[in-house]
C-alpha cells in the first residue's frame, strides 16, 4: 500500500499512492510515520531536508512511509528467522 505509482504529466514528475495493496497496513504506516513526526527529532529533520528539496509534505510523508516499511521488513524477518531456528533446534 506504500508503493508509489508513476503519475507524470508533461514536464511535472510526481509518484500517486498504489491504490491496492494492504490498506490497513497502510494505515498503520501511516499512524507511525505521524507519531515520529511528532516525538522523533531525526523523523522531523528527515521531512524538513526531504521538504527543502523541493518535495511536498505529503510526498515527504509517502518517502518516510516506505523508509518505516523497510525497517519493519527488518525486523519481522531477523524475528522470522529466529522463531524458526529455535523451533527447528
């Protein structure tokens, strides 16, 4: 739900969100991205660089969203595989 989609017109370059995908994840990204907004000092100079470079807020949001994805992707495998390696031990 985080991927973006190309959506250019003429000299203006701009990505939409994927409109399929997993809309509560989405969502959950979405709720942490504005939560570290709100309490992460790192989080909030991300926007502000992303924001300075020409990027809209929302867009800067989108890039965030799928810098947290990442992140969780992480997590969820080290742990994944872990799990796995105690049960199969």
């Amino acid at each position: 739900g985080a991927s973006p989609i190309e959506m250019s017109s003429g000299k203006t370059q701009r990505r939409r969100l994927n409109r399929g995908g997993d809309r509560q994840a989405n969502s959950a990204l979405y709720i942490i991205v504005i939560a570290r907004l709100r309490w992460d000092v790192r989080t909030r100079a991300y926007i502000d660089r992303r924001v300075s470079e020409g990027k809209t807020r929302r867009e800067a949001i989108r890039c965030l969203k799928r810098y947290v994805a990442r992140e969780l992707y992480e997590l969820i495998v080290q742990t994944t595989s872990h799990t796995s390696q105690r049960s199969t031990a």
